[in-house]
C-alpha cells in the first residue's frame, strides 16, 4: 500500500497528470481512435491542472496566488478573480493538458515494443502480476521502497517510536533477498543473449 503523501512538487504533478493520460493516448495510438473511456481520467487531469493554478500558486503567468474556491457542493456565486484572470486560468490550463499530452505520446511511442509485450501477456493471462511486469520489462531503474522503516518514515512526531517490534526486524529481507535474486537473473539472461 503506498504511503499518503500530502507535499507534492509541481513535477509529480506533472507526471501523475501524463500518468493519468496514458489510457488517452494509447488509444490513439493503438486503435487510431479515442472512445468515452478516458472521461474520468480527462477530468482528474483538469482537477490536476486547475489546482496547480488556482490552489497552489504554481503558474508563472497567474503567479503564486492561492484563490479561495467553493469546495464540491457549494454554490459560488462570484468568482475571486477578474474575468482576464479566469481566461488566463483557462489557458494555462488548455497548456499545461496540452504539452502534457505531447510529452505522454512521446514516451508511449518510443516505448511501444514494451507495451505490446505487456498487451500479449494480458490476452494470454487476463491479469498480470509485478513479477509479470519485471520479467517483461526489467527491474525498475530506481529501487523501490517498501520497508516498513520507509513507510513510516516522516509520518510520526519526534516523541512518537515507529521501529519495528521485537521479532520483527527480519520480515522484509525475504522479500528484498527475492527481489536481488530476480535482477541478478534478468542481468545474467541479458548478458548471455548479448553474447549470442
């Protein structure tokens, strides 16, 4: 279970919205068309992006300027901002969607032997697991975290003991020891096939 985060930069939000846009524009890319499907992720994009504007100062047209919006289920009868600021809101939004579906499309496409990799592996199982994942596409490139030392990392007060009990301490290093053995497999399977 991933751990709550509750700092995001404007980088990972970023990503998370080209993250979300992926389904879109594999659609495009695969089937040549864009169905209905991408809705609900079409929406938390413009969430996304309108709170990085609106909420978290994070556009350097509009500026570090937090505007106080109703929150779902309030009425709002007046806007805290001009009608040029709203136009203004719009296009950073309309820009920021837009370059992130540039850089999405750009990713999937140099990337698209991996992912028809992955689409035969789900005709052939249905459902796929992270070993699944690792075999067809590597260990990921950054060391994933989840200890329980990393998970709780940051989220007690300096009074507060979040270490693991007595007779604990080892839980994870099976997992970890499985994890090394699976990349040094996948290492040694590159080699010999770079050797052929």
């Amino acid at each position: 279970m991933p751990k709550d985060q509750y700092l995001y930069s404007k980088e990972q939000l970023l990503d998370r919205i080209c993250m979300t846009l992926g389904g879109r524009v594999s659609e495009e890319i695969f089937f040549g068309r864009i169905t209905t499907g991408a809705q609900d992720d079409l929406q938390k994009v413009t969430q996304i992006a309108y709170a990085q504007i609106v909420k978290f100062g994070m556009s350097e047209k509009v500026g570090p300027i937090s505007f106080d919006t109703p929150q779902p289920g309030e009425m709002a009868f007046d806007k805290p901002y001009s009608e040029a600021t709203a136009q203004l809101i719009d296009q950073e939004v309309r820009d920021m969607v837009g370059n992130a579906l540039r850089r999405t499309r750009d990713l999937l496409m140099s990337k698209v032997d991996l992912i028809e990799k992955v689409a035969l592996r789900l005709l052939e199982k249905e459902v796929i697991a992270r070993e699944d994942m690792i075999e067809l596409l590597g260990p990921r490139p950054f060391p994933e975290k989840h200890t329980y030392e990393e998970f709780v990392a940051g989220t007690g007060g300096m009074d507060e003991d979040t270490s693991l009990p007595k007779g604990l301490e080892s839980w994870n290093k099976e997992m970890e020891t499985d994890e090394k053995k699976s990349g040094n497999k996948k290492e040694e399977e590159e080699k010999a096939a770079n050797k052929n």
